[in-house]
C-alpha cells in the first residue's frame, strides 16, 4: 500500500515536471523521476496497486498516468480518482458543485481492488476543502476504499515551498501515517523528499529529508510511531468505576487513581510506546450517545470534537462505527448476566412425596385399583363358579384359618398392608395365591426404592433450584432488576423480539446508579440482579462483606457480550500501533491479572482497613455457609404430619364403631325387654322407637 501511494504521487511529479520544462533539461528530469517511481513500485513496494488522485482537466495528472503505466509495462494494477468543479446557476445565482468520481462504480471498484492501495495526490496548493472532500469520499470511517493509516501516500507539488505545510496541514495530509511530499527543486534540477517523523521533537512533528538515491534496503515509509518521545495524549473515558477512576478537575498528567484500565496504560503501554497521558471524564460520562441534531456526546463525541485522542469505550455499535474507528484489538471483555442467591435446602412435608414424580404414583394408584378388580373378578368367578363352598374361600392370618369368607373388607387390608409391611390377611384359596406372590414381590421392589430414595431426601433435603437462563429465570418466581449503567445494554434487549427478553424487559425493575442497591436486594430475597459482570464483581468487592458476598452466584449463561478497546479518529495515526500491542495482553491474561490485583490492592484493602478504623469488625467474619447434616424436627415433620392425620382417620372409625356397638346393644336391650313384657321397642331406619 506504501508503495502504490508513492509511486501515484512520484506519477504526478513526473507529469508536473514534463509539462512545464521542455529540451534536454526536460529529458533528463522526465529519466530522474520515472527511474525513482519505477523502483519504488516494482522494487520496494511490488505489492500494492497504484491509485491516481488527481483534478478534472488538469493535464499533468492525466500525463502523469500514462507515463508511469508505460514505464512499469502494465506489471501493476492501478485506479484512478477524478476531482472536478462544475458550476450551475439556478436563480441568477452561482452554485459550485464539487465532486470525486471513479472511472467505474463503488461497488465494482471494491470488489475487483487491490487491498493494498499507493495513492498519490496531484496538488498545485494546500487547499483544505480539497482534502477534506477527498478524505470523505476514499477513507471515511465506515467501509474506506484507502485506509490513510495503513495505506502509503505520496503528496506531489511543483512548489518545494508548499512540502513543509502540505505534510502539516490539518486535514488529510496531517492525519496519514505513512506519506512522503514530493516536489522539484527547479534551481538544482533535482527531486526533493520530504517526510514527517511525528513525535521527534519531544513530541512535536520535525520535516525530515530523505535522499533520492538509496540502497535498496532504504525504507522510505519507516514507522514513526514506534516511539511517541513523550508525546501527552488525551485519552477519554466513560463512568464505569469497575474499571477507572481518575480525580478531577482532570488536569494532570497520568492522573489516574486506580483501575485495571490505567494498569494497561500505565504499566503497559505506556513504557512500550513512551508517552505521557491525560485521563479525562467523558462529556455527560457515557461511552457515546447520538443526539437527534446528529451531533455525538459521551467518549465519543470528544473523538469526534476532537477534545480527545483516545477514547475507551465499553461496547461498539454500528452508529458508532460509521463516526470513529475501533481497534481490532481489545483488551478487555465482559457480558450481562445476573446474580442471584445460593441456593438454600428446602424442608417440606410434602418431601414425603418427592421419592416418585406425578407419573409414577400415578402408576402406583392404577396398579392398586387393579389389583383391586382381580380380587373382584376372581372372587365373582368363584361364585359363579360354584366353588365359593367349603374352606377355600377362607383366609389366614399368622397361621389361624378363618372359616369367613375373603370379603372386601380383607381385599382393602391385605392391598394396604403389603405396601406397609404389615401383617396380611393371606387368602387361602388356590386362585388367588399365584396372584398374591407376584403383587407381594411388586410391592417389595416399590417400597425398596421409596425407601431408598426418602433417606437421601430426609436427611439430605434437596437445594432450591435456581434460574441458570434468561428463560428459566422469566419463569420463576424471583423478582427481577436491571442495572442501567448506559443505553447500549438496554436497547439491545428492547430492540429484540425473542419472547423470552420481550418478558423480560415487561417484568424487570429498571435500576440507575452504581447498581448497590440491585445487589442488596439479591442478598436479602429472592431476588435476580442483571447487570455487566464488570459492575457486579466491583460492587461486591468494594461495599459488600465476606458473609454477604459468599450467598451470591452468577448465572452461567450470558449475553451480549461487550469487547474493550480504542475508539480513536476514523484512521487515526495511533491505531496501528495501539493494536498491535493490546493485541498481546489476551494471550498472556493479562486483563485477569490487572482485575485480580485492582480489586484485591486498591479496592478491598482499604475497604478492610476502613471496617478495622470504625470497629465494624462483623463485616470481617468469614461465614461458614454450609448448613448442618444434624437431623432436626424439619427434616422429618411430613411423618408427624402423617401421624396427626391417621390419628384423625382412626378417631373417625372408632366413632363409627362406637356407634354401631351402642346401636346393637339398644337392640338387644329392647328385644329383651319385650320378652318379658315390660316395654316393647321397633326399628324403623336404624331408630329406635318404644
């Protein structure tokens, strides 16, 4: 790309210089600029295509094409770029149209162009509405054609004079990273080449001269921004105090007072690159904000106001990517999530039914009733039979033969005390034993396992189960909040249409502020806290105790992730080398690291040391959450549950038999008295009558 921009701008030299000198003095200028150019594209820089940026009729720019694609022989690709004014009158007023044209559509260019570009621009001044136009049209910050931070340019003046403010100018020239001026000294017929090393003068952009001739390993398009020699930057940053804080009025130079963000620079980037910084709160301390005017506040409106060289930015939208640049690169990463309290152990009566789900007793009843119809149906068959005589329709009880016959009344005792255990009334006729062994070995394998399965849920009840999704936790019944720190979180959740966030966004409690009061709540009920996980991890450590912060857990599933990185100028001369050293603090964990050491040294300690000076020694006592394995009355309080109401069932049947017994001693109490004729009593619907 280095190569392409001066080999175009070398090309609009060569045709300055050919157009306006003529005879053999013109000759051997024409040789001197097409030998640089052509060693340039083919030797140094072989592998970018050419791109001519030139006015509309302006004849050495035109002269300039053909003569440098003839002297590469067509070995290289190249594209042209038309500037041109055209003039309209509309109501007896003049109107001047500017315009940049390609010589084929947008879309075709970047599909069939090369990735690498080596631009040069044909200039005859320093005119910044020139540039600016250019600027937008080939390298805006969404989807540029030239990336005036990567891509080589080549700036050609006839006018050695115009070098030094054409290379300074605040408009494209001053923000392209790798550019050389060209121009022609007419009194010592010779080229001259000029660069810019940016930060050489403690800071400060010094011109430099390069020769024209060099070896061949001479690079012409070195990079100065290895070493920014002290150069203060103003890097911006948002209100996220889990990451930064830095004191106002903002300042001073390396102003931070503590946070894993000034780790990165302070301990990182600033000894590679050596620089010094100024940190500073956003305007309205948000990441970035559009207004309807159009106009940007938060971190990256100062980019964009130029308040800022640097931005840090919590997340990158798409609005944002069409004003500023972000870095490839990015050092820290975080998601939303929420948290929760850990689980408690749940005692319940109703424990007693946990051993088998809905499916299974149900199974358990339908086996019972059919068991209970086989009796029915055997003993009916029986009777129809003919074979309900003698002692085979009797029964058995620890070794005594009943001469009764099985009524219903044994079917139900002998169906409810195999799955009890208890002491059977055993049929002693043939047809029902077979039967009988194959419904006793039913209930030894069902009461096995309910017995098997209750030990483990009575001395060990079970956890409360928690929410582990977004969509398991709308489903719940936890109370839910929002942690708003910014906009981008919230509209991303209010412009999906996935049923399960649109109910979310219906029930939650949206929460402003640092978010402590999300986290108490949590604490204190069943409650869920969705916010960044960068938030949460700050807020614990820094307000909450050890006993507190071991009852909250964090929801495993996350979404909307959000990457850390550079917001800086749309191809801002910093980026490459920003990227190209945040892009080694991942591979190394070195955002772990700084966290762990932030919140541990600057945030928990003095935390710690504050409780310590106002004797608030409680919040220092490690609490052992795990409860007892001690069985108490709540573990098993579903058997006395059970007691009070078979009490109850055999209260009701002894009443019952009580009566019945008083019943049939008035009845042999008046048959009787009517023998001897004293009194005579009747019976009409089980009442007595004298």
């Amino acid at each position: 790309m280095k190569s392409l921009t001066i080999i175009s701008a070398l090309l609009h030299f060569c045709n300055f210089a050919l157009l306006q000198n003529v005879g053999a003095s013109n000759s051997s200028r024409k040789i001197e600029v097409d030998g640089f150019l052509a060693d340039l594209a083919l030797s140094r820089y072989p592998h970018c295509a050419l791109f001519f940026l030139r006015y509309e009729g302006n004849e050495l720019g035109e002269s300039l094409v053909g003569l440098v694609v003839q002297k590469l022989g067509g070995r290289m690709a190249y594209h042209n770029l038309v500037y041109f004014e055209k003039e309209k009158v509309v109501k007896n007023s003049t109107i001047l149209f500017r315009k940049v044209k390609f010589h084929a559509s947008l879309a075709t260019f970047n599909r069939r162009s090369d990735v690498c570009k080596f631009v040069l621009v044909t200039v005859n001044e320093v005119n910044l509405e020139f540039f600016r136009i250019v600027k937008k049209t080939i390298s805006p910050v969404y989807l540029p054609i030239v990336a005036k931070g990567v891509d080589p340019f080549v700036y050609l003046t006839l006018d050695p004079a115009l070098l030094e403010p054409l290379l300074l100018s605040p408009a494209l020239p001053a923000r392209t990273k790798y550019k050389l001026g060209l121009s022609l000294d007419k009194n010592r017929d010779e080229l001259v080449i000029r660069s810019v090393c940016f930060f050489c003068d403690a800071g400060r952009p010094v011109v430099l001269t390069l020769p024209v001739q060099s070896p061949p390993s001479f690079n012409y398009f070195p990079d100065y921004l290895l070493n920014f020699r002290g150069k203060m930057l103003r890097v911006v940053f948002p209100a996220v105090y889990g990451r930064m804080e830095a004191t106002p009025p903002y300042d001073g130079i390396n102003n931070a007072k503590r946070g894993m963000w000034k780790m990165l620079f302070h301990e990182f980037l600033m000894p590679k690159l050596n620089f010094s910084y100024n940190l500073f709160l956003a305007t309205g301390k948000g990441s970035g904000l559009e207004l309807p005017n159009g106009t940007w506040i938060g971190a990256i409106g100062d980019v964009v106001a130029d308040r800022a060289d640097i931005a840090i930015v919590v997340a990158s939208t798409d609005k944002r990517l069409r004003v500023v640049s972000h870095t490839n690169s990015f050092f820290d990463i975080s998601y939303l999530n929420f948290v929760t309290t850990e689980g408690t152990r749940i005692f319940s009566p109703a424990a007693l039914l946990w051993s088998f789900d809905l499916l299974m007793w149900s199974l358990i009843a339908v086996s019972t009733l059919v068991a209970f119809l086989v009796f029915k149906l055997i003993l009916r068959s029986m009777t129809v039979l003919g074979m309900d005589t003698g002692n085979e329709m009797g029964y058995a009880r620890r070794g005594i033969v009943s001469q009764e016959k099985w009524g219903l009344q044994h079917q139900i005792f002998f169906v409810a005390t195999s799955y009890l255990d208890q002491d059977c009334v055993m049929p002693t006729f043939s047809p029902l034993r077979c039967f009988v062994a194959f419904w006793l070995f039913f209930t030894l394998v069902i009461t096995t396992v309910y017995r098997s399965k209750m030990v483990g849920l009575l001395a060990f009840p079970v956890l409360e189960k928690l929410p582990l999704t977004f969509e398991q936790l709308v489903k719940s019944d936890y109370e839910i909040g929002f942690v708003k720190h910014g906009d981008s979180a919230y509209n991303t959740l209010k412009a999906s249409t996935d049923p399960v966030y649109v109910k979310l966004l219906n029930d939650m409690e949206i929460i402003t502020g640092n978010g402590l009061e999300c986290l108490e709540r949590a604490v204190a009920k069943k409650y869920a806290c969705i916010a960044y996980a960068l938030a949460t991890i700050f807020l614990k450590a820094r307000n909450l105790s050890d006993s507190e912060t071991r009852k909250l857990v964090f929801a495993p599933e996350t979404t909307y992730n959000i990457f850390m990185g550079f917001v800086l100028e749309g191809g801002s001369i910093y980026q490459e080398s920003f990227e190209r050293w945040i892009s080694w603090t991942r591979p190394f964990h070195l955002a772990d690291i700084w966290e762990e050491r932030d919140l541990y040294y600057t945030v928990r300690l003095p935390k710690r040391a504050w409780w310590l000076e106002t004797n608030q020694t409680d919040k220092l006592e490690h609490s052992n959450f795990a409860e007892s394995d001690d069985l108490t009355l709540k573990h098993i309080s579903g058997a006395f549950y059970m007691l009070i109401g078979g009490l109850l069932i055999c209260s009701a049947i002894f009443i019952q038999e009580l009566l019945l017994a008083k019943g049939k001693l008035l009845f042999k109490f008046g048959a009787a008295a009517n023998s001897h004729g004293d009194i005579v009593l009747f019976r009409t619907n089980n009442r007595f009558y004298a």
